[in-house]
C-alpha cells in the first residue's frame, strides 16, 4: 500500500485566495483517501478530478502534496 | 444548578462602518442591553466577551477589560472567549454556567468583530487561522473552499442540488429584508442565487455570508429574580457545547457535524423537549450548505433530506418550522464574533413578540446553533417562555 497513492473523497477548484494563492486562482484542492490509510488536504495538478477518481501524489512543495489524476 | 433567564439584549446594525472601532461597537451593544436590562454597570458581576480575532484585524489584545471598563464595568472578571465563528456562543455559554452555578447572579456577555478595517484578501487570510494552518490552509484552503467540499460531499452521497443551496440563500435574504439592522437588505431571485460569481464550487457569492462589522450583548441572572428586571424574561431552558477535529481531513464523515449532534442532543434532553416542539430556530448559515447540513443533525429533517426541506418551504418566516427569521449570517450580516449572541439576542425578540414585520406566530420555544470553523465547536441553546 502506497501513500502516494489513494482516492479523491471530495473536491472544490478555488477561485477567491488569500494573498499567498491569489497567482493561482482558479486552482482545484482535494482531500485524498489514502490507500495507506487515512487523509490529506492537497492540491491537483493538471486535469481536474471528481469524487472517486484514482490519483497519485507528483511531489510535495513546501510540506503540500499535489496529486495528479490516474487516467 | 439554578434556572437561568436572559433578562436584557443590546445589538448594534450589522453593516461596514468605516468610522467604528471595535471598542465603540461593544460598547454601545453592552450600554444598550445593560438599559434593555434595568441594570446599572455597577451591579455586573461577570463580564465575557466573545471575539475571534480583533488582535488580527485591530491590533489589539487584552480585550475584555479593554471593553468592560470602557462600559464603566470595574473590578469583575473580564474574559475573553475565543472558538472562531462559535467566539460568542461558547462566551454565552461559559456566563451561563457561572450564573447557572450560583457563582454570579448577574452577567453581561458582549459578542464583537471588526472586520472591514482588512481588505478582503487578508480578511480570507485571517478567518483562515480558524482552519488547520499546518494542512488545510498551507494547501490553498479558505473557509468558503472548505465548506465547497462538504458540499461537493454532501451533493455526491445524498443528491442535494445547486437549487436546495440557492433556496437557503433567498429565503434568508427575504427575512433579511425585513430586518432593519440587517446589513444587506435585498430580496434576491432564484436566478440570481444560481448564478452568482464563482467562489469555491460548487459555491457562488450568494452561498456566502458576509463580512461584517457589528456587536450584540444579552444579561443574564438567575431566573428567579429576573422579574426584577424585565416583564418578559426568556428562560434558557437547555444549553451545550462541544467540540471536534478543527481540519476536515481528520473527520471521518463531513456531511455531518458530529459536535452540533452532541451539544443539541444534550441541550434536548436538558429542555425535555426534541425537534419536533422548536417553533423558531437561528441557525449558523456561514454558507448555505452549512444551514442544510444543521436542519438535518438537529433533527428537523431526516439526513439528507435538509436541502428538500428548504425548497418545500418548511424554513420559510411562513413555514412550520421558521428558520433565520433574522436574515441569518447570510443577510443579517457576519461579525464573526458577534454572531452566537445576535442569535440569542434574534431570538428573544421572536420570543418577546418584538420582531416587527418578521414576527412569527408560534414563538414560546426556540433554538440558536453557533458553528465554530467548520465544526469543530458549536454551542446550541434552546430558549422558552413557557
């Protein structure tokens, strides 16, 4: 079981930041079941994901995991 | 324990009034319940304030002293009382229990939040330390982002639609529009709530409150002397408090609030009453999704079915079961810590038939839900005339 690996269990893509994300917006944040057990708030890169969708973890930048859709 | 009654309530407009500090809309909250009371400053035993971040948005800490004496309150304890959105809630709550305990006999609790002074990125910024800043937020969360996944989540398992939101957000601005201290007095469409500028989706403008400024105070005292004070005292006939997971990664289910499930369980049984007897509610609509989500954990519907529920009317001023008569966080306004007393304060006046325009017939019993973050402290009180 890997823990850069799990399911999306819900999602919203942000359009309104706070000072450090306003370069960002829009920008799409998950929590992630992970298949290791347990949750985690990160971001998603690329093609934007639905509830259940498969992802895998792409890197952490700055203590925040970014996930990217399993296709 | 002994009974304990509200015996005065005092708020200020909600609104953006460039020319107030915090200071002076507390104080003019407290003055006028300590006057709506018939209570002299020099006869407060206790005095809490409920405020979430006046050192973040003003620069200021100390600050119930800061206010209590600025009231001509000397000597008491000061408190201030801190649990996010829940700040004055759980500062109603603590008064309670001192009074309740036979520990004070009698005690101002004033509700404030000075927001406008922040540009509205940074007020994001500092509503946000309500949230896990160490997960969450250091992903890009904001407050209206967190409440856009638990209703992503709760679309996905129970079906609730776009439109159940949108039916939260006109029926508060038509009671809103009639509230002569609600900050946005403006009747709104269906239309209009379906398609306002995207926020965090599935939420639009219209899905979220306000960012406000404003204050609110009620006095409490035993109930047995509260005819020396008021002829209409209101009973505070149960109250509770709980707590939960402050990151919403760490809850198992988030279609829930499993801490307002625990405060109204408790608060029911105290009263000896359960949903069906409420005549009245205020409940904590931060986003709409969050007032469905409270209509179905207290029991008013079944899981799921809250966001039906609005559409078929029940919640209405006209309905069964009327719910933020006052135009709710949604028009009223948001001052942040203010919110728990306005809805006590909101109540009384449903209670003690002064409501106005958007009196409600069926007024003897009546409950007040303050969220704190998303979940992680609510307060529910259940008030009677009976």
């Amino acid at each position: 079981m890997s823990e850069a690996t799990g399911t999306v269990y819900t999602e919203t893509v942000i359009h309104s930041a706070t000072e450090a994300f306003a370069a960002d917006v829009p920008y799409q944040t998950a929590i992630v079941s992970l298949d290791s057990g347990g949750r985690v708030t990160g971001r998603i890169s690329g093609e934007r994901v639905s509830i259940d969708d498969r992802v895998t973890r792409v890197e952490i930048r700055a203590g925040v995991p970014f996930f990217r859709k399993i296709a | 324990m002994r009974p304990v009654a509200v015996i005065g309530i005092g708020k200020t407009p909600f609104g953006a009034f460039h020319d107030r500090d915090l200071r002076s809309l507390a104080v003019e909250a407290g003055e006028k319940c300590l006057k709506n009371g018939h209570t002299a400053p020099t006869q407060v035993d206790a005095f809490f304030l409920g405020n979430f971040a006046g050192p973040s948005f003003a620069g200021q800490n100390h600050l119930a002293p800061y206010v209590s004496t600025a009231l001509g309150i000397q000597g008491v304890p000061a408190t201030r009382v801190e649990a996010a959105c829940a700040s004055s809630g759980s500062a109603f709550f603590h008064a309670y229990t001192g009074v309740a305990s036979g520990v004070y006999d009698s005690v101002l609790v004033v509700g404030v939040e000075k927001m406008t002074c922040q540009p509205t990125p940074r007020v994001t910024e500092i509503l946000a330390g309500a949230g896990d800043c160490a997960g969450e937020i250091k992903a890009g969360s904001t407050f209206a982002s967190l409440f856009a996944m638990i209703a992503r989540r709760h679309m996905y398992q129970f079906g609730t639609t776009r439109e159940h939101l949108a039916a939260v957000a006109v029926k508060n601005h038509a009671n809103g529009a009639l509230n002569p201290d609600a900050q946005m007095r403006k009747v709104i469409t269906m239309e209009q709530a379906m398609a306002g500028k995207p926020i965090a989706d599935p939420l639009n403008l219209y899905d979220c409150s306000l960012i406000s400024d404003g204050a609110a105070a009620v006095l409490l005292a035993p109930a047995e002397r509260a005819g020396e004070f008021t002829g209409k005292p209101v009973r505070v006939l149960g109250i509770a408090q709980a707590s939960d997971f402050v990151a919403l990664d760490q809850k198992p289910d988030i279609t829930t609030f499993p801490a307002l499930r625990r405060a109204s369980g408790k608060a029911y049984r105290m009263a000896g009453v359960g949903p069906a007897d409420i005549q009245l509610a205020e409940l904590h609509d931060c986003f709409t999704i969050a007032e469905i989500i409270a209509i179905e954990d207290l029991g008013f519907a079944p899981r799921g079915e809250g966001g039906p529920f609005t559409l078929a009317g029940h919640t209405a001023r006209t309905g069964d079961k009327p719910i933020n008569t006052s135009g709710g966080l949604k028009s009223k306004g948001h001052p942040v810590g203010a919110t728990g007393v306005a809805q006590i304060c909101d109540l009384v006046l449903q209670m003690r038939c002064e409501a106005g325009e958007r009196q409600v017939p069926r007024h003897s019993l009546g409950l007040a839900q303050n969220l704190g973050g998303s979940g992680a402290t609510c307060v529910v009180t259940i008030l009677g005339t009976v």
